[in-house]
C-alpha cells in the first residue's frame, strides 16, 4: 500500500476545500463569540436529551412481561444499488484534509454526490477547547443541506461525538480514523469506522476498536480496518494504512464505503456485495451456473446414482461440455482492476493449454463434511438476523498444494486448516488459503508439477461466510463478530480481497482438478 506523510491532525484544521466545483457548497463562517478558555470536563458540556441513550449503552427495554420474544426473521439483505447523484453528504473538513489530503475529498466529489463541506470549524484538539460551542455551526448545515450521510476525519471526530450525545445527528455517519473522544457508538445509528493497524496520531489495538464497534447496535455497523501481514523474507505483502488512508483512496473504496453506510440495511453486507465488481461479468455466470451449494454439484456427477461412491472419485470433463466451458472461464478469467499483488507476465495467461478437468465426485466428502457445515454456516448468519444467501456467503478460490491427491481422496475432510499455511507462512494467520484468481496460484508457485512439466491446481466451492481481515498473530480462533457469533473466514484486504482464509475443515470442498501447461 502506498503511504503518504501527514500532517499532524493538530495543525490541520480548518483547511478549505476547492470551493470553485459547482457540487460543492461551503458553509460560510457565522459571528461567533469565544468564551474564555476554561476546562473541559462534564460540567462544560450540555448534557444529553434524556430520549438519547449514552454512547454504547442498551436501548430501553420495550415491555416488562419478561418471556423471550421469537426471533425475527432475517432482515432482507440490501440491494447493492446506491444512486450517488441523488445522495447528500455533509463533510466535517476539520481533520478531512481537505488541503493536506486533497486526493481524499477528490475521490468523494468524483463519485458525483451531492456535497456540503462545513471549513469554518476550528482545530477541536486546541488546549481546553470547548466543542459544543461550535455545534450550531453543524446543526444550521444539517438542517439546511438535509444529508443522507455526515463524515468526519480525524480531529473532526470530536465533533461528531457531540453530534452523537446530544442527539443532533442521527443518521448514517462515517469516521475516519477513530478519535479518542470516541469511546462507544450510539445505539441504533449506522457507523462504519475506519482505521489503520499503522496510524501515527491514533495507536488502538485492533482488539480495542472490535469492542468499540460491538458496542453500536449489530448489523449497523463496520469496522473497516487494514493492517500488516505477517512478513514474507524482509517485507510485508500489505501494509496497514497510516493516518492518510491511502488504501481508501484505490478500488473506489471510500465511496463503497459511503454507500455502505447509507444503503439501509447491514454496511458489513454491502461492502461484500461491492467485492463482485472486481470479478467479471462472465466469471459471475459462470460461477453461478455451477453452483454456490454443495448440493448443486451433484447435477453433474456421473457416479452410480450421483452418490460419489464410487472407488475413484475422480472423472473427466467432457471438453465439448457446457461443464467444462464454465470450468475454464473461472480459471481464466482475469480481475477487472489489476491486482495487488505482483503479476508476472499477465499476457501469456490465456495462451496455457488446459489438458483435462476432473471433477472429484467424493460422496462421503460433501456429505459428512461440506453440507453439514454449510447448512451450520447457514443457520448461524440467520440467527445473526441476517439473510443467508449462496453466491454472497459461499464463492469459488482457486487452491495449490503437492497433496492433490490426499485431498480428493480423504472421506473425511480434504483439507487441513489447522496444518496448512505452512509453506509461505501463514502472513494472514492459520488455516487454508485460497485464492480468488487462478494466475496467483500459477504466479506462486503453489501448483502441484509433474514429471512432465505440468502443472495441478484445484477449483473448490468455499463457505466463507461472513469474513474479517486476517491477522498473522490469530490464534486459529476468529475474533467475535456481535454477542456469541464469531466470523467465518478471513481475507486480506476488506476493500478487494484476493486471498481468502478458512479455518474449518468443511469450509471447503475440492470441486475440480485442473492439468494444464
């Protein structure tokens, strides 16, 4: 990830924005009248409505009848669909860097919302600075620009704490970089949190900012984080944003994210639901005309009864097959932003000649392993409140290790999580890996060779369900998503993953084997 060198939030505030773009309406400053410097403390702050919950605490509970209520059913997942033109954003430019940081609020005015940018605040972090004094300033702009979304950055964040407290905004909000004010999230507000394992002003844990966002309300909030991989020789794979959030500046991130927050629904959803831009429309097709349950890939099985019994569990496509066309696009097909990662030679891909697809039909395999844990998988995001859906929830990765043949054959369990991740080292943490593109198995060496020069790799079917960013100091144990739930896998990069983690054996079944050259 490329870094930039910021300024310190203490000497960015108040910078202007580039006034001239007729989208964008600044806030012109109104008559203040300072009070003397004086400590700030809970006796200088107006205290909260008493409708407005404290940051992180429960809402009041509805009904004293003390019987459990029937779980609801699962809310609906969001449509993905988000028209930008019509969306209002408030931008608090203190902390934004709107001079320091141009790129940053380019990137937001090129995705073509509607903005409003209050420049007129003052630094927050100014010795014994008063920050309710300076509300009105924000208020009188929400009130009169109506936004969908508010965003802050940085300092700014002082702001939006006190926007939270006193219940003048209640909406969708956005923060970036999480500001020692903040110390729980409202109740009932959509927030997605962004920050950096490499921020210079702002050092959290990442275990500190999980329980900050456990403490919103589930499935209304995001923590978007980016953080280092374990080392690979002398260096890292990626890199953990700094305080500038270079990595929100590549993939459309940043407005993914906006979108994410006012999608209406679950950010943490929608955000994976952007992830499909990255891969092709015809990859897409393909995928799902093969199936995203491991129930759907017996329609193709030839053994006795399609029961995968048989004693060789493997049989070849036919290459004039529709089966095998749908096979060939996946491993082909070639992402529609260039990758993170190096790319030798990205021309020659599609002049390798593939010499057989074998289907791996291993009954005991997907029965006593694959479906159980999918059905697992399934119960356990809707008891989340969130719908299940396969294609979302499930995906195909492309798989490389020399035990091609153990893991086909295995009536157990194919793969090993707690045994892999070995041969790299595990940069995202323990289990198996798996990668979205075909060529980064072929560019890392990970194909199975023989003795005639081939190469082997596997195309499996994951239940990835919902995935955090991986950590090279995870225990094995992923970190808790809300209450008992914990999440499924993990990925590298939560703006456009390309590797993805398993840690359950069922995770994951070998679908098809790959020979080319």
């Amino acid at each position: 990830t490329p870094t930039h060198v910021p300024a310190s939030p203490a000497a960015a505030g108040g910078d202007d924005g580039d006034g001239g773009a007729p989208q964008i309406r600044v806030a012109s400053p109104p008559p203040i009248v300072v009070k003397p410097p004086q400590t700030l403390s809970s006796q200088t702050l107006p205290p909260p409505p008493q409708a407005m919950p404290q940051l992180g605490s429960p809402l009041p509970p509805v009904g004293c009848s003390g019987t459990a209520s029937p779980r609801p059913a699962p809310e609906a997942l969001p449509s993905g669909i988000v028209n930008r033109a019509q969306k209002r954003v408030l931008i608090i430019g203190t902390g934004f860097g709107m001079e320091l940081n141009p790129a940053q609020f380019q990137a937001v005015k090129d995705a073509g919302y509607q903005i409003h940018a209050v420049t007129t605040l003052p630094n927050p972090e100014s010795p014994q600075f008063p920050v309710h004094t300076f509300l009105p300033t924000i208020t009188k702009a929400i009130k009169e620009f109506h936004p969908d979304l508010v965003v802050s950055a940085s300092k700014g964040g002082a702001f939006m704490t006190q926007l939270w407290l006193t219940g003048q905004w209640t909406g969708p909000s956005i923060v970036i970089n999480r500001h020692p004010s903040i110390v729980g999230l409202p109740k009932g507000i959509t927030v997605v949190l962004c920050h950096g394992s490499n921020d210079e002003y702002y050092q959290y844990r990442r275990e500190e900012l999980e329980n900050l966002v456990r403490s919103g309300t589930p499935n209304r909030v995001l923590l978007y984080y980016t953080g280092n991989s374990g080392l690979l020789g002398r260096g890292y794979t990626r890199e953990g944003d700094r305080h500038n959030m270079a990595s929100l500046l590549t993939y459309d991130c940043l407005p993914r994210l906006f979108d994410a927050a006012m999608c209406g629904g679950d950010p943490e959803m929608s955000l994976m639901m952007s992830w499909n831009r990255f891969v092709t429309q015809e990859r897409l097709a393909a995928e799902e005309w093969l199936g995203f349950r491991p129930q759907d890939l017996r329609k193709m099985w030839q053994s006795e009864g399609q029961m995968g019994m048989d004693e060789n569990v493997l049989f070849t496509v036919d290459p004039s097959s529709e089966e095998y066309r749908m096979v060939e696009v996946c491993f082909r097909a070639q992402p529609t932003v260039p990758r993170a990662y190096h790319d030798m030679n990205p021309g020659m891909w599609n002049h390798l000649t593939i010499h057989k697809i074998e289907r791996v039909e291993n009954g005991m395999q997907e029965d006593g392993n694959a479906e159980p844990y999918f059905r697992s998988l399934a119960r356990g995001i809707e008891n989340q409140g969130i719908e299940f859906r396969p294609g979302l929830h499930t995906k195909w990765a492309f798989h490389g290790s020399s035990a091609v043949e153990d893991i086909v054959n295995n009536p157990i369990s194919g793969f090993q999580p707690l045994m892999s991740g070995k041969r790299a080292a595990a940069l995202w943490g323990p289990g198996t890996y798996f990668a979205r593109d075909a060529k980064y198995v072929y560019d890392g060496g990970f194909c199975k060779l023989l003795p005639d020069g081939g190469k082997v790799m596997l195309l499996c079917l994951l239940m990835t369900g919902i995935p955090c960013l991986g950590d090279p100091n995870h225990p094995g144990v992923l970190p808790v998503r809300h209450g008992r739930h914990r999440y499924n896998s993990s990925v590298d990069s939560l703006s456009n993953p390309e590797i993805w983690v398993t840690q359950n054996p069922g995770a994951a079944y070998p679908a098809y084997v790959i020979t080319f050259s």
